[in-house]
C-alpha cells in the first residue's frame, strides 16, 4: 500500500511540476578540497518548483491586550530528489529579492516531495 501511494503521489507532482513548474537556481559558496572558500566561485543547483507563502502567526501579549500578527514565509515545493541537493544557506534571488534556505522539508517522511523553506536577507 505505501509503495502505490508514493507512486501515484510521485506521478501527481511530476505532472503539476512539468505543467506549472518554474526552473529555480540556488547557489552556494564553492569549496575547495579541503573544505575551504573558493573566492569569486559559486556553485549552483538547478531545480524545478512551485513558489508559494505559507502564514506564520506570532502572538504577542502587552498588559491587557494580545495583538497576533502574521508573517509570509515564502516556499518552493519540489520533488525530493532536487530539495535532497538544496543546502540551508543557499541563496536564491527570486523577483529582485535575495533569499536564504531556510531549512528543508520532506513532506510527510514519503521521500516523495520537498519543501523548501526561504527567508528574505536584508541588505
């Protein structure tokens, strides 16, 4: 039964992915071998996804009063495979804004799909 699931789950993203996707470069500081900075040189992933936001809600409690607020966190959805390459640090620049890889997702431990957390870097 969960072998059929995450098929069919696999083959339902892969259709949205090529029918919606857009093809996203991330990039991260190039290493050398022995695990230091390589200057001037960055190494890039190229994956395909659907940007989306999800709501955050942060309470705050003053005197009397609780005032909750909420917050976009924007997000890339994509097949495992791609998100398993994605690093946290990672940048992204996505319409003119520069993001940051947040953290990484697999979606219900099915290794089937990935969402990929992103926060905006202020410059």
């Amino acid at each position: 039964m969960y072998m059929k699931a995450s098929n069919f789950l696999l083959h339902r993203l892969q259709v949205q992915l090529n029918m919606r996707g857009i093809e996203y470069v991330f990039s991260r500081q190039a290493l050398d071998k022995f695990g230091q900075p390589i200057e001037g040189e960055d190494d890039e992933n190229v994956i395909v996804g659907i940007y989306h936001e999800s709501n955050s809600y942060i309470q705050t409690t003053g005197g009397n009063a609780t005032v909750i607020r909420t917050r976009k966190s924007p997000m890339i959805l994509c097949l495992f495979a791609d998100g398993d390459k994605i690093k946290q640090g990672d940048r992204i620049a996505i319409n003119e804004k520069t993001y940051k890889v947040s953290g990484v997702l697999d979606i219900q431990n099915y290794h089937v799909a990935a969402d990929i957390s992103l926060e905006e870097v202020l410059e």
